[in-house]
C-alpha cells in the first residue's frame, strides 16, 4: 500500500512552521496586546499598507483640533474660517534576519533529543524578545543600558526608524514630574501621586498649532477607556510598597469590591487606579547617568494613549503572506542543518510637529531587585 510522506523540504511544512512560530512569537509579547488596526483607539497601531509591496515607506497625515473663539452676531465669517492643520508622519520598514546552526547528522544523533525542535523553539524566542525590544526602543526613544536590552549593540540607533528623543512637553522626570536629568534622586520611584500627576498632565494637553502638545486620547480596552502606565518590574514594585490607606493593595481592593472579576488585577494587567491601567513590561529602557553625580540608575516607563505608535510588515514575496518567512537550508555541501528566518517590519512612535503623539516618557528612579 501507498503511504503518504511528509519530507523535510515540503513546503507546507514549512508554511505550517512560520504560522506556528509567528503566532507563538508574538503570543508572548507585551506589546502585541496593545495592537489594533487603523481608526482604533489602540496604543499601537498596525499600517498594512506595505503589505501588498508597493512601498517600504508609510506617510501618515495627522490633523490637529480647531481651536479659536466662535463667530457672534454682527462679525463677518468670510475669511476667518478655520484651516485644517496638518502634521504628516514618516515611518519605514526593512529587513530582519537570523539563523541557527544544529550541527550535523552526526552531532544530532549523539544526543537523545531534538536539535531542530530545540532550534525553532529557541528562534521563537528569539523573535519574541527582538522584535519586542525594537518597539520598545522606538517608543522610549532610546536604547539605554544594561541586561534588559539584549539583543540590540549598545550604540543601537534605531533601524530603519531612527530613535527619536522624546520632546519637552511630553518627558516627565522625577516622581512629581517636576526635575530634570542632572537633579533626579534615588528617592524619586513611581508612586500612586506620579500615576495621578501623568492623568493630569494628559488632560492638560489642550493641542492646538503650532507648539501646542496634541490633546492625548484614552485607550479603549475592554470595552473601557483607560490610559496605560507601562513600567519595569520595578517600577510596578516601588508603587505596590507605596503604602497607607490609599495606598496600591487597599485601591485594588476596592476596585476588586466595586467591580469584582472585572478588574484588571484578574486580566494580565497588574492593577488600575485612577482610570489608569499600570501594566508591567519586562523588556524595559534604563539609564545609569541621571542625578547630579551622573550616577543615579534611571528606568523609562511608558504612559500611553491611543495612536502613541505605528507598527508595519512587508509581506509581498514572503511564502503565503507571513510576517515571519521560516526556512531551512543546508551547509558544506549538505553537511550542517540551517534554520533560519525572514522579517520585514518596522516600529516607531508617533509625532505630531515634532512633538510625541499620544505618549509621555516617565523617566524615574527605582528600587532594584536584590
């Protein structure tokens, strides 16, 4: 009888693969869950208009709010109309890759496992962790310091967005916002007020041309609307040990009280307060050169609103339309397994003028981990 065979080389296999690592990869990011599509009220929005290949580069038009006092009785209106506003914002995509070498026939029988299961496995993560610190630089600006970034040179400058500095009216510095680099202390850790003081500062954005800040817009999430503080795991620790009777564990009880399993402590996020949901990342930009001896550790959360920034895949020419193109090869004449991988995308945070759009970088001190 006939018996179907599946080879290594099938090129379902394969498609069945990249399907399977582009879903697991970006099952685990933490950005993944703040994306939608265009005309929501995401954190993140995803461009598709490169995936049909006619371009590696997305002009977005941005317009801002009218704003001036209204025309009354007996004042002419011809001529003092209001004229639209335009900001247009630039973002490019290009091209990711990396492999894995497993050896030869001869090392893959030495073992008593998979050495090609354990490579996609470990591609997978791989993809993951990459692609989420790409994001994450573009939308603190920086790449920083330290172990949290590890996939990216030190001198990383961003690729094929540039790194973009977050601007004065959208950097707020210290625990109350009100320092700078060279003044912030070791005693300047998020805290329930900082979550206050940002809240505040979003309503304030009145928006408006042409050195206004554009008025910030809640995410929607859940079917709530809520902006978002994304921090390190230490920062959710500093605001979780700050303590008192309004302090993080008696809001969340409340919360919990008020609306029981709706609470965001039960969906992934790790809390909310004062209609901001505080949500911990673990790919995180530090710094180690803030306070007036340069010398006090610094970490840069997130504080964000809708359309703070623009994600984008090319896809034309990759097998079946993926994000991730997965493949196999082989080297000296046949003799070591490749696994290797494809991706087109890129990332960038959203300006308006020159301005941040939906975003304030919060750059603070913490506690760290012992």
């Amino acid at each position: 009888m006939a018996r179907t065979t599946i080879l290594p080389s099938d090129p379902n296999k394969r498609k069945a693969w990249s399907a399977t690592v582009a879903q697991d990869s970006a099952k685990e990011q933490y950005f993944s869950r703040l994306v939608g599509e265009e005309g929501s009220y995401s954190a993140i929005i995803k461009k598709t208009d490169t995936e049909k290949g006619a371009t590696d580069e997305i002009v977005t038009a941005l317009v801002a709010k009218l704003r001036g006092a209204p025309i009354i009785e007996n004042q002419k209106l011809e001529g003092r109309e209001f004229k639209l506003q335009h900001a247009a914002h630039t973002m490019r995509i290009n091209e990711f890759r990396h492999g894995v070498n497993i050896g030869a026939r001869i090392e893959q029988s030495r073992v008593g496992y998979n050495l090609r299961k354990q490579g996609r496995e470990k591609l997978t993560d791989y993809i993951k962790e990459m692609y989420e610190e790409i994001i994450c630089c573009a939308m603190s600006g920086a790449r920083g310091v330290g172990a949290e970034i590890q996939h990216l040179e030190a001198d990383y400058a961003g690729y094929p967005n540039a790194l973009r500095a977050p601007d004065a009216a959208h950097l707020f510095v210290g625990k109350a916002g009100d320092k700078v680099k060279n003044t912030l202390v070791a005693g300047d850790v998020l805290a329930l007020s900082t979550i206050n003081k940002l809240r505040t500062k979003s309503k304030k954005m009145l928006g408006g041309q042409p050195d206004k800040a554009v008025k910030m817009a809640p995410i929607s999430m859940g079917g709530k609307k809520v902006f978002c503080l994304a921090t390190c795991p230490e920062g959710i620790q500093d605001i979780r040990d700050d303590a008192g009777a309004q302090g993080w564990f008696e809001a969340q009880k409340a919360l919990t009280t008020a609306i029981g399993k709706e609470s965001e402590i039960f969906k992934g996020g790790a809390g909310m307060f004062n209609g901001v949901l505080v949500d911990e990342m673990e790919t995180c930009v530090k710094f180690a050169d803030y306070g007036a001896g340069a010398n006090v550790p610094a970490a840069r959360s997130l504080f964000l609103g809708s359309n703070a920034g623009f994600i984008a895949h090319g896809t034309k020419g990759m097998a079946d339309g993926m994000t991730v193109a997965l493949d196999e090869d082989t080297a000296d004449r046949k003799h070591d397994a490749i696994l290797f991988f494809e991706m087109i995308f890129g990332a960038d945070k959203t300006a308006f003028n020159s301005m941040d759009y939906g975003l304030i970088s919060v750059d603070h001190a913490f506690t760290a981990a012992v």
